[in-house]
C-alpha cells in the first residue's frame, strides 16, 4: 500500500513570496491533515479536512496560509506572503476517518526555508 | 486543553541496554496516547497507542509503553536497544472521543552508541 504522498520536498523562497504543497493521501482515507514543524518543536496541526470540508482551522493563520481539498482526495497548502518564521517542515498525514482509535499517517514533509 | 510534556531533549544509551523515553499528559478527559517515531528527513512513522483496556501496549520494532493514570504518564520503553533506534521521539495525545486534535509533545533525541 503505497503512503502519503507530498512534493516538493525542498523549497527555499524569498519572504513575500508564494509557495504550494501538494498532499496525496493514502487511497480511501477520508480524513486528512496538515501540520507545521518548526525546528526543535513537536508538528502542531494547521487544518484538518473530513473529505472536501474543513473539520478544524483554528491555528491556520488565514491572513496568509490557506488549504483545500475539493475533489475530497488531494490537497493543496499555499503560503501568501511568506515570512521568515514561517520557514518549518510542513508534514500532511490521513487517516482512514477521523475516530478516536484511527492512526493518523504521515507523508515525509516538505521542507521551507524562507530568506 | 490537552498537553504533552516530554521532559528529556535527550536520552543517550548503549546498545543493548534498557530504553525509556518519558512523556506525561494533561487532559480533561480519557487520554488517547500515541508514539511516534521521526528518521531524519522522513515523516513520522506510527509506534503505538493507548485507546483504552491493558495498560501495557506492545507495537513495533519492539517497542512498548505502560499507561499510568495516577501519575499521568505514558512512557516508552524497549528492553534492548539497537543502534538503529537512534531518532526522534514524539509522544502525543488526544482529549477523549469528542475531541480528534492530536497535541504533541517537543520531542526526545534518542542516541544509541554501539
């Protein structure tokens, strides 16, 4: 069974800039994540969908940073304007549905460096 | 809200020597625990879970970690380590059935000298 696809997997921009990330879940999960890992901290979660709807945003930052999914399979985060502290690994997990016993799975991330 | 605290950056052993990693919680509600584990360059990759039922979970490469209400802790231990094993550690955790948010902890450096 093939995992979480993402890409890129390294990207360094300049601040103001704009940048994507691409997610492809494992094939029939319903529930998929996107998550922020700063250096030396734990990921925290950004956004996180249930098929095409949003579940729970509340630590996106969405006067810059938004997401969707709208076939409910991939996703895209984008990042506009870039800042430096928003320079991190960005980690995008599925799980099968959003149940208190389901794992969540995570993709390799994509690494941002913003100078 | 729910909390992990995994009050070790570092944990350094010898091969084929206990391992523990430490991790506590805070929730307001039934825990559900989980460890993951993170090679360089790579994502997190699942270790195991505590939803409810033994308090001693078993999962992979060996791994287990005992779930203790009373102290708040979920700590992972293996019996012998392997070089291999060196990564890093992150504990988390979910507040009961009505809340999915998976918080977690800063994560422990595992070394595991030969």
């Amino acid at each position: 069974e093939a995992g979480v696809a993402q890409s890129p997997r390294y990207k360094i921009i300049e601040k103001r800039q704009s940048v994507a990330f691409w997610c492809n879940p494992i094939s029939g999960h319903a529930t998929l994540y996107w998550y922020q890992q700063i250096l030396g901290q734990g990921p925290k979660l950004l956004i996180q969908f249930q098929n095409n709807g949003v579940v729970d945003d509340s630590q996106l930052p969405k006067d810059r940073f938004s997401a969707e999914r709208l076939k409910g399979v991939d996703s895209t985060l984008k990042i506009q304007p870039a800042k430096l502290e928003d320079s991190a690994v960005y980690l995008c997990a599925s799980s099968l549905v959003a149940g208190m016993v389901e794992t969540q799975y995570f993709g390799p991330g994509t690494r941002l460096l913003v100078l | 809200a729910q909390s992990v605290a995994q009050p070790e950056d570092q944990v350094n052993v010898a091969e084929g020597n206990p391992l523990t990693v430490k991790c506590t919680y805070s929730v307001s509600g039934n825990p559900y625990l989980f460890w993951y584990v993170q090679y360089p360059n790579r994502g997190l990759q699942f270790l195991l879970k505590y939803i409810t039922g033994d308090n001693l979970v078993k999962g992979s490469y060996g791994f287990e970690a005992e779930f203790n209400k009373s102290q708040t802790s979920f700590h992972l231990k293996k019996p012998s380590a392997l070089v291999s094993d060196s990564a890093l550690y992150f504990c988390a955790v979910r507040d009961g059935p009505n809340d999915y948010k998976l918080s977690f902890g800063a994560g422990t450096t595992v070394t595991v000298r030969a």
